[in-house]
C-alpha cells in the first residue's frame, strides 16, 4: 500500500470483499442421481427412465375415415367474407366488393395433419436462500428422492407449464460462501476504506492553480456505494450470515406441436392456414399414437410415419412422453372467380373463419 492509498483510510482485513455471489466450485456435496447439474435456464435434461415399450404400427390396421364433404360458400357468405376483408384495408374500396358478378366458386380440398406430443423434462441445480431459523428438509430425514419420483401435480393435458419444487430432503445450511458468516462485505467500490480518491483532482485536493471545487481540495470523497461506511451488508445472505442450501427441481411440460398441409394449390400462400381452424374429423389419441394408414390421401398417411417418427426420436431420449395426439382436419378452402368493369379477377375464402386473400383488388382509392 502506498502513502496515497493510506491516506484514504484503514480497512479490516478480517471482513471479506464482495465478490460472486454463486458459490465456488466444491463448495456443495453431490446428490444422488443429481450429479453434475447446475440449475439455470439451458440445463441438460434429467434423463427419464425408458419406455414400457416402443409403438410398432399394426398389420391391417387401417384407420376408419368418415364420410367427408367438402364444405361450399354461398355467393352471399363469399362477398360478406370479400366486404370484411375490404374494411381492413384502408387503401381498399368496397364499391368493387358489392357490385362484382361471380362466375365460379370452386372448393378445394384441403387436409392438414397434425401430431402433439405432450412431454415433460426434468432439470435440477442447487439454490439458496438466507437461514433465519425456518426448518431444514435435510438428509436426517431420509435420502433424497430420484428425479423423476419426485411428486408433481400434473396439468392440463397438451397445454404448457413450468413448476420449480425443492427435492425432499435436500437441504443444509452453511456458512455464507459471500460474507464467509460477517454478515457484512468490504465495499467493492472503495474497497472498505469508505472513501475514494478525487477523479478530478487525482487525489492533489488542486486543479491546476485553484483549489479543487469536487473534493473541496481534500484530495478524497465520500465513496457513494456504501455510504462512506466502507462496509455493505452481505447481497448474499442479507445479513443472516448463512444459507439454506436446496436442490430446486424444474419441471417443464410441453406440447410439441407439428403440422403438414400438403401443397395442392400454388396460387394460395400455405403459411395463411397457420392462423385458421378446420374442422377436425378424426382424432386418435394414445399414450404413444401409431402411423395413419388406409387413408385415402397417402401423403398423409406417409408424413404421419415420419412424423411419428421424429417426435419419438427428438422427445423420448430427454423427455418423458405423457400423451400424444394426432388429429386430420379439413380446412375450408374455395376460389371465388368473379368479373367486374368487364375484367376478370379472383380471391380465396378458406378456415373456418372465412379469411379471405386476394393478390389482386379491382381498385384501390387514389392517394391525392
């Protein structure tokens, strides 16, 4: 320490400086089964135990498809849908929408295939929260569970969540790896001595000729961090002097969704059915779902193997599968040819909802 450094105070060596607030490596004991887990967001997964058994698809299984008919728009349901899409863009004029003639509505058959897998993975670190006296789950009350025994309360099915539960018997206090039990760190910012040297006046009390107007020509100010104190209270233990140290248990549900639409129609922008809904005509759920067949649209059945496939392949080796889904639905789609002021132009009605898309409007009103 030099002659400049002593002049800003004395600081006690005994008191420890602020430093990271995680603890240092091997400060904490490995738990069975939780071993080399960290805990933060982008964890490995807890591998799940295997599965009772892997799907096979069936001989002869085919699947039973209803009778389906394609759904028709009127002329009216057409134009209202044609009227509401207008309404939305400002630039649009609704004259054309109201007076066109139709030639032809022709509906398209459109089937989209979706599979949901609904799985759960399981990631675990340590954390820890200042001791005041609350009860301590630790080893004298048994061994702690493995990971995936560990009870949870389930959610809705195919719907995504996110618990944090602390492993029974886990826990143990000890002494604060910050404050090292002070309850209090040296401030980091003057390192305790409580004040600082004058960024101005580097320490001379004088700028140039005159006095140094920041420290008043001292030389040193009040350090802002700790108040002049030289001193904080521990961020880690708030001042308790020791830890609760617990396993946390991350469990996350989620539902993987995938969808294929087969792409029968080039003139029609497939991402416009991402936002619409059909109307499901077969559902098939099952812990572990097996490949369409016997479907009249082998495309169809032919994504529903690969699919099947992937999820399986993506999900069981980190995650365990609860349920999964797979759901055919026909989703309205019909062109709409129409002629106005003697040309001729067309649009698409398609969901449930009766969006429409056009890439071409008779008119748009002029900008002046």
């Amino acid at each position: 320490m030099d002659e400049k450094d002593e002049d800003l105070g004395e600081f006690d060596p005994n008191i420890p400086e602020e430093g990271p607030t995680a603890p240092p490596p091997g400060w904490l004991d490995d738990v069975h089964g939780y071993q080399g887990h960290k805990g933060g967001e982008g964890d490995a997964p807890l591998y799940p135990p295997p599965p009772a058994y892997n799907p096979q698809p069936e001989l002869n299984r085919n699947t039973l498809v209803p009778n389906v008919r394609v759904p028709t728009v009127s002329e009216d349901v057409a134009r209202e849908a044609l009227l509401k899409f207008v309404e939305s863009k400002w630039r649009y004029s609704s004259k054309p929408a109201r007076n066109l003639t139709f030639k032809e509505l022709r509906p398209i058959t459109v089937y989209r295939y979706r599979l949901e897998t609904f799985s759960e993975t399981r990631t675990s670190g340590w954390q820890f929260e200042p001791y005041n006296g609350q009860v301590v789950d630790g080893p004298q009350f048994g061994v702690s569970p493995p990971p995936w025994d560990v009870p949870v309360s389930l959610p809705q099915r195919f719907s995504d969540r996110v618990e944090k539960v602390r492993v029974p018997h886990s826990s143990i206090v000890k002494v604060c790896h910050m404050c090292s039990g002070c309850g209090r760190v040296r401030c980091s910012g003057c390192h305790g001595r409580g004040q600082k040297r004058c960024p101005f006046c580097h320490g001379h009390g004088r700028s140039g000729n005159k006095r140094c107007t920041s420290c008043h020509g001292r030389g040193r100010k009040r350090c802002i961090s700790c108040s002049g104190q030289g001193l904080k209270t521990c961020s880690v233990c708030h001042g308790s002097q020791n830890l609760l140290h617990f396993i946390q248990l991350t469990v996350t549900w989620k539902n993987n969704v995938s969808d294929f639409i087969p792409d029968r129609q080039p003139d029609f922008p497939d991402k416009k059915f991402e936002k619409v809904t059909g109307d499901p005509f077969f559902v098939d759920e099952s812990v572990l779902v097996y490949p369409i067949q016997g479907f009249p649209d082998q495309e169809i059945c032919d994504v529903s193997t690969k699919m099947i496939h992937e999820h399986l392949e993506r999900f069981s080796s980190t995650s365990r599968i609860l349920q999964q889904r797979q759901t055919i639905e026909l989703v309205p789609l019909t062109q709409a040819y129409y002629t106005y002021s003697g040309k001729d132009f067309g649009f698409y009605v398609y969901g449930m909802e009766n969006k429409v898309f056009t890439s071409k409007y008779p008119s748009a009103c002029s900008i002046l």
